[in-house]
C-alpha cells in the first residue's frame, strides 16, 4: 500500500529533517571544536591527594583546553595515579622540564590540571610517560575541613586561655595593677632614653679625632703580633706549657693552704697588738737584767775579756752604744 503525504505533512517533515540535521550539524562542530576528533596522546602524573581530580578534569595549557583526565587511581597511602590524555598538537609543547600542577582557576569553580609549556632546548617526552608534579594550594584548600579540623581544636584551646586571662583582667586590683605598672614605666623609658643619649655623647667624645678607631687598629695589630709570636714562643719552648702547668698547679696548692691558715691568723689577730707589746716590755726586762748582770762582781772580768776580743776581731766596727765605757 502506498502512502501519500499532503502539502502540510511534507513541509512539516521537511523541518523536522532540516532540524535533525542542523543538530548533528552542531553535535559534529562542537566536537571539532573540543577536539574530539584529533589524535590523542596518553600521559600520567602522580599526586598525593587527589581532591577535586576526576575522570573528566580538564587538562590546560596556558590557559587553553589541552585535553582531559581519563582515570584516577590510588596507588599507596601518599600516592595518586592521575592519567590524562592531550591533544597531538599541544603534545609538541611538553618537553623535559614540564610541571603537572592543580589549580583552581578562580577562587570558585572545578579544579584543573596545568601543565606548563617545557622549554624549546628539551625534547618532547614520550606517550605515557610520568610527569613530575607540584603541590599547590588554594583559599578553597585552605578551608577544606580536613586540614583546618586539627587548627579548630588548637584556636578552641587558645579561646579558652584568652577566657582565663579575660576574668583575671576583671579583677579591679589586679587592672589598677596593671595601670600603675604603665604609669611606673613612663620614668624607665624616659630614663633609658636619657642613658642612651649619655652613651651617644660619651661614644661621640671618645671616637673623637679617630681616637676609637685608632684604638680598635692598634688591638687588631696586637693581636696579629701575638698571633705570630705566640706560635713561635710554643715551638722554640715546648717545655713553657708545663711550666705554666705546674705553676698553676702550685698556685692552687698554696691558695688551699692560705685558706687553712687564714682562719687561724683571723682568730689571732685581736690577740696580737697585745702579744707584741708584751713581747717589747720583755725584751726590754731582759736587756735591762743583761746590763745587771754584767756590773755584777763575778762577771764583769768576762765581760770585759769577751770585749776586748770582739775589738781585736773588729777593729773598724765602732762598740756599741752604752758599752763604751762600762766597767
């Protein structure tokens, strides 16, 4: 049986042709455009987290569409295989020295991967080679739950010291404390202030006509003098070490034995005025009983015989005064 269409049924089908045309018309020209049909070339980083990555992430060049993220995979604890496919004709552009990196092209919106253009001196890396990847973070990163969770607990702690000081701050002692500490500082200040100008005028007068520096030379030339010498003075007498050492050790020695014997000389010394005196007024008594004793009738022979002997031994030593002319 043969079907007819009126006028109305074939221009209706017309359109509804000339639609589905123009439809895959656009389907094929987004495609070209997307890159659909060009050859692709497979690649693959790795990350240590894999958050906001995807099958379906778009891969850019300098801000151009480059390809896409065909699979994501978990290969250990801190390592993620990402594979990615890009377009032949940015292929040409990743070389030795291209850089894989996430980023968030604004400060919302799905994240994308950025490899950067290598060098022209590099060679191109090959399909399905392992491109070296870099971490990189974002305000959106920043506020993710799992990496500020572990600051909350630490900014709760700090809350609550800030409460603790906060109600020891409203103490009214302890404020009118803390004023009267700021009004006790002003003179500190003021004389730190004051000390530091003295210093600077003191610093002025003695760095006056180069005097300082002067100085400062003549200390650097002693000490390349003692620098020089000092080696010297070792080696032509090895033997001033452990001289030096044994004075030292004798230094030591003695300084132990004063400190046994000046507690004793402090004990005697109230003592010792007194103990002197004494002593004078005996030698006095003595001398005085000497010069009894030889006016006396059995010794003033032997007296004068042991005169006469020292005179003959010592003619040019004057006698003694007060023994010139005893008898």
């Amino acid at each position: 049986m043969k079907i007819k269409f009126n006028k109305f049924e074939r221009v209706a089908g017309l359109f509804v042709a000339t639609a589905i045309a123009g439809v895959f018309a656009s389907m094929v020209g987004v495609a070209i455009r997307r890159g659909w049909f060009e050859p692709k070339v497979d690649l693959e980083t790795t990350f240590k987290s894999a958050d906001g990555i995807h099958a379906g992430t778009v891969v850019q060049m300098a801000g151009l569409r480059a390809g896409a993220v065909e699979s994501v995979a978990l290969k250990s604890n801190n390592e993620i295989l990402v594979r990615f496919r890009v377009s032949q004709k940015f292929h040409q552009k990743i070389r030795e020295g291209s850089v894989v990196r996430v980023m968030r092209p604004f400060i919302i919106g799905e994240k994308v991967l950025d490899v950067s253009v290598g060098s022209d001196a590099g060679a191109a890396v090959a399909e399905n080679s392992t491109l070296p990847s870099e971490e990189s973070a974002d305000i959106m990163d920043l506020l993710n739950g799992r990496k500020i969770g572990p600051h909350l607990e630490t900014l709760s702690e700090m809350m609550e010291n800030l409460k603790f000081v906060a109600e020891a701050f409203l103490d009214p002692e302890r404020s009118k404390n803390i004023v009267k500490i700021f009004d006790e500082m002003r003179p500190l200040v003021q004389n730190m202030s004051s000390m530091a100008r003295e210093t600077t005028n003191l610093l002025r007068k003695g760095n006056r006509n180069d005097q300082m520096a002067k100085a400062i030379g003549n200390l650097a030339e002693l000490s390349n003098e003692l620098a020089r010498v000092v080696p010297e003075f070792t080696r032509n007498s090895p033997e001033f070490v452990a001289d030096l050492a044994k004075i030292a050790k004798n230094t030591a020695v003695l300084t132990e034995e004063m400190q046994k014997f000046v507690p004793l000389m402090s004990r005697m010394a109230p003592e010792l005025p007194k103990a002197s005196g004494r002593a004078l007024e005996a030698l006095d008594e003595t001398v005085v009983t000497l010069k009894a004793l030889q006016k006396s009738f059995l010794l003033r022979g032997n007296v004068d015989e042991v005169r006469e002997e020292e005179a003959r031994r010592e003619p040019a030593t004057p006698p003694a005064r007060g023994q010139s002319g005893e008898k």
